[in-house]
C-alpha cells in the first residue's frame, strides 16, 4: 500500500444508499471507457479449428510447469472450505485471433490461451468437487466471430460488454488477469465474488500513483480490501522466472470468501 505521506482515500460505503451511491459511480466510470473501446470485429483471420490448434501448442508448456500443478493444488485443497462457486465469469482475454499469419503465436496469443486455461482448470476442478455443473460466461469487447464460436465449443457463453457483470454474486467466481481497473470497477460494484481471481492490491496501489483523481480505481482499491479483510488469500502461482510464463500471471490474487461468511453475504444479496 501507499507510504503514509501518500496516502489516498478509500471509498467506504454507508448502507444501502452509500452502496448504490458507488454503484454508480463505479457503472458510469466504466461506460465512459468502455464506449472508447470501439466495434469488435466482424470477420475472423483464423478458423475455429485453427484457434483449437493453438490452444493445445500454446498451453502445453504451462500443463507441463509447476505453476499450473500449484494452482490445481490450491484449489483441489481448499474447495471444501470455502464459497460454492455456481457461476464463472472470465473477463478481458483478449482475442485468439490475428491480424496476420506472422503474428499467430505472438505474446498476446499465447497470454489468452493460458489464461483461459487456467480459467478452464479451475471451473473443471470445482466442478469435480461440488458435484454440479458450473455455467460459464466469457466478455471480451475484441471478440470477433471465430473467438465467439470457439468460447461456445468449449460450453462458455459469451456475452456482450457489459452484460457478464450482472452475474456477479456471492456465488461466482470471476476471473481477470491484468484487466482495467475501471472493469473491476464496474465488475464489483454491487455484489463481491465467492472467488476472486485478478489484480492484487500491490498492483492497485502502483497504479493509485499515476491515477491519483481517479475515482473508479480509488473504489476498486476499497472493495478489494473488503475481499482481502474475510477472504482467504492465496498468490497465483507464476511460472519460472525469466520466462515468458512469469508475466502472464504476474500481479494476481486468489481472494476465496470461506463457507460460513459466503452463506451470510448470499442472503444478504437476496
């Protein structure tokens, strides 16, 4: 966090109206960045089957690393304590696709495809361990047709920016990896997640010394300290350093809200 003689002022809301006082601030900040973002693409460069083709080449070396045994281990360990997770959400991965054949296994190509793997392992492992099924949703504003198609290959419903975050409850899991803090911002503006897997506080607060006035990044830095007060927190396991692997998790928290507080925040939220 900031040194004392920088220190900024986090949003705490008072009550009901404190809460939707935030929410909108929270929901305006992010439909002003989002309506910046563009059109997404109406054509795709590669095919269905040529993104299932480098999901397998590219996420071959992380199955085969100790950051991606370690996150299995995290959660297989302590899914019986904590929040039943009955909804996924996955934000901000960016395209499989390319803008030429020269760039398909680029740093942003491979940085998808892990991500949505590690997405993938951790959805599949909850499953396992609660015994039903999981619905899935997957809100990225650079998704063109063949990003679309594949997400729903894969049983992941894609949604329209910025439909995904109504889902999110005591409940879900919402998973984003170096996602813009006017996302999350809009993201945990209502509810929190059972499971939160995205930036950590450390990250926030660099970012707090270049966007000092920025009131969305001041609220998210105030709802992930709430997570971080009843949540238990685990480090995503990265890969080894100096490869590129080290980066594609670099600055990312598990926040996993325990059985007995997620009970009191899902009828809170009812």
């Amino acid at each position: 966090m900031g040194s004392d003689d920088e220190e900024w002022q986090v949003v705490k809301p008072k009550g009901r109206k404190g809460q939707q006082r935030l929410a909108a601030i929270l929901t305006q900040e992010a439909v002003n960045e989002q309506t910046k973002a563009g059109t997404p693409p109406k054509t795709s460069l590669l095919d269905v089957a040529s993104i299932a083709a480098d999901h397998e080449k590219l996420c071959s070396r992380w199955r085969n690393s100790p950051s991606y045994s370690a996150l299995r281990t995290i959660i297989t360990d302590n899914a019986a304590r904590h929040a039943t997770i009955r909804t996924a959400i996955c934000l901000g991965l960016g395209s499989f696709d390319v803008k030429d054949h020269s760039s398909r296994h680029s740093r942003s190509s491979h940085d998808a495809h892990a991500q949505l793997e590690a997405f993938r392992v951790v959805v599949g492992i909850l499953e396992e361990q609660s015994g039903h099924p999981i619905k899935c949703y997957a809100q990225e504003p650079s998704f063109g047709p063949s990003d679309r198609e594949y997400c729903e290959t894969l049983g992941i419903e894609v949604v329209d920016t910025p439909h995904a975050f109504q889902y999110v409850r005591p409940d879900a899991f919402v998973f984003g990896i170096h996602l813009p803090h006017y996302a999350w911002g809009y993201a945990l503006s209502d509810h929190l997640p059972g499971l939160y897997i995205g930036t950590d506080l450390k990250s926030l607060d660099r970012l707090n010394t270049t966007f000092r006035d920025d009131r969305a990044l001041t609220a998210v830095i105030g709802r992930v300290e709430e997570m971080y007060a009843v949540a238990d927190r685990y480090i995503f396991p990265s890969g080894e350093r100096h490869t590129q692997l080290e980066s594609t998790f670099s600055g990312t928290d598990i926040l996993w809200s325990k059985k007995e507080t997620n009970a009191a925040s899902e009828e809170k939220s009812l």
